[in-house]
C-alpha cells in the first residue's frame, strides 16, 4: 500500500484490516500524503513480516488505529530485511493507537522504530507476549515522541520491553521523548 504526491489513503474496517501474511507489502506515505488504516479488531492480524516495513517521508503521516491489537504477530522470515521496522523521517508524522497490545506476539526478530520526526502512540500495552524480544528505539535528533501506556502491565513484558540482548533505547540530540504511565497496574 503506497500513497504519494499529496495523495490519501483512508481505510476503515469493521474487521480485521489486513488477514493475510504481509509479504514484501510495505506501507508507505510519500511526498506530503496520508495514510489512515482504522479497524475496531486487528489492524495487521496475520503474519507481518520483516520486509514489510511502514514509514512516513518527506512531510507525509501514516496513522494505525486498532480496537484490539495493531499487530497480532510479527513473524520472522528466511530472508528480507533484519527485522520489522517503524519510520517517520525528520518532516513526517506517524500516530499509533491500540486498544489492547501494540505487538501481541513477535518471533525472534522483534522490531525496529526508526523515528526523525513525531511519534505518537497509545497502546494498552506495548508487548503483550512475556517472551524476550529485542526491540530498538532510535529516536534521531531533533524528534519528538510521545508513548502512553494505559492497561495491564506484568513484570515479564514491562511498560516498554529492553529486556532482550541487543535491545536499546537511543534518543538524539535535541530530542523530546515522553513516556506516559497511566496503567492499571503498578
């Protein structure tokens, strides 16, 4: 799913949005255009896979909105890129909202948030599997992130999972990253 030169894309489902594996189907907004992908179920409720990534550029914004998970299951393939990736470069947007768990089971790839420009998120929670995934967070120079967490937490998943060998938190220079706690759980 593509959308560029100040083109949108708006989706709403009463369903799942995408049912099948995402193969090689990245979504991408480009050139000042909008992505808009809401579902009151899953968002991506099959097997989202490495070489699919989503990313917002040069002045675009992609929004995912999920009345449960945003992604059931992100599975690692073979061969592609080395892990799902999340991007919004230094002039674009991207806004994520799940009502219950943002990943709720991932493979061993994990996931990637490359992010320039401004994140906003809100998830019940972050990682819903107590598993150990690596999960990589370069928050560039001059970003603005915002990450609230509003549902029931465990000491296995945590608030946001660094748990994992490799996992890291990187924020760049300039950079205003908050993380909001309003859990049901301490």
């Amino acid at each position: 799913m593509s959308a560029t030169q100040n083109s949108s894309i708006d989706v709403k489902t009463t369903g799942v949005t995408f049912d099948a594996s995402q193969t090689k189907s990245p979504v991408t907004a480009d050139q000042n255009s909008t992505i808009n992908l809401a579902s009151d179920s899953n968002v991506f409720d099959a097997s989202s896979v490495q070489d699919s990534p989503i990313s917002a550029t040069n002045g675009s914004q992609i929004n995912l909105n999920a009345g449960k998970d945003l992604f059931a299951y992100i599975y690692s393939p073979t061969s592609g890129n080395p892990l799902m990736q999340l991007t919004a470069d230094s002039t674009s947007k991207m806004g994520l909202v799940a009502k219950d768990a943002f990943i709720r089971n991932a493979q061993a790839s994990g996931l990637k948030f490359d992010i320039g420009g401004q994140l906003s998120a809100t998830f019940g929670q972050y990682f819903a599997n107590s598993s150990d995934r690596p999960f990589f967070h370069d928050f560039r120079d001059n970003s603005t992130v915002d990450l609230t967490i509003n549902g029931a937490q465990s000491a296995a998943n945590g608030l946001i999972p660094l748990g994992s060998t490799g996992s890291y938190m990187k924020i760049g220079d300039h950079s205003k990253v908050t993380i909001n706690n309003q859990t049901t759980t301490s």
